[in-house]
C-alpha cells in the first residue's frame, strides 16, 4: 500500500548494508553515513528544468526540501571550457 515510501526504505537499506556489511559503527560514524545516503537519494534526477541540452540541471527531491540539490554539479564557466577544445 505505500510503495514509494517502502522503495524508498529499500534503497536506504539497500545502500546500507552495502556501505556497513558487518562492520561496527559508533553514533557518530552512523550518523554521517545516513546522511550522505540521504543526500544522495534525494540529489536522484526527477526531471529535466529545460529542454536546452547545454542546461545540465534536473529537478530532484532536493528542490522541494531545499530549493537546490545537495549533490548538484559544481558551476562552470562554458567559454572557458569551449576555449579548450
């Protein structure tokens, strides 16, 4: 009945014992550990913001919880880069 949200709890598990496996974490460890997990599930694309292709932003969850992506690519300068090829 509420397959997002168990989906979502999947992933978290699913990232979890994949990061941890056996090993023992104090509060602290785990703490940081949950929330890159966090950070990254919720930086996941949703959609595209335009149909330009040189725009390589998407919408994420993050966008309705923060206003931006916590993951997001870092800003650069196109006439630099272009400059260079």
């Amino acid at each position: 009945m509420g397959g997002i949200w168990e989906a979502g709890v999947k992933s978290m598990k699913f990232h979890l014992h994949r990061d941890v496996g056996n090993a023992k974490l104090n509060f602290e460890e785990f703490y940081t550990l949950l929330c890159q997990i966090e950070a990254v599930l919720d930086s996941r694309p949703l959609s595209t913001l335009s149909n330009d292709l040189d725009n390589l932003q998407v919408l994420t969850p993050d966008h309705f919880l923060i206003g931006i992506s916590l993951l997001a690519l870092p800003d650069y300068n196109r006439s630099i880069l272009k400059s260079l090829v």
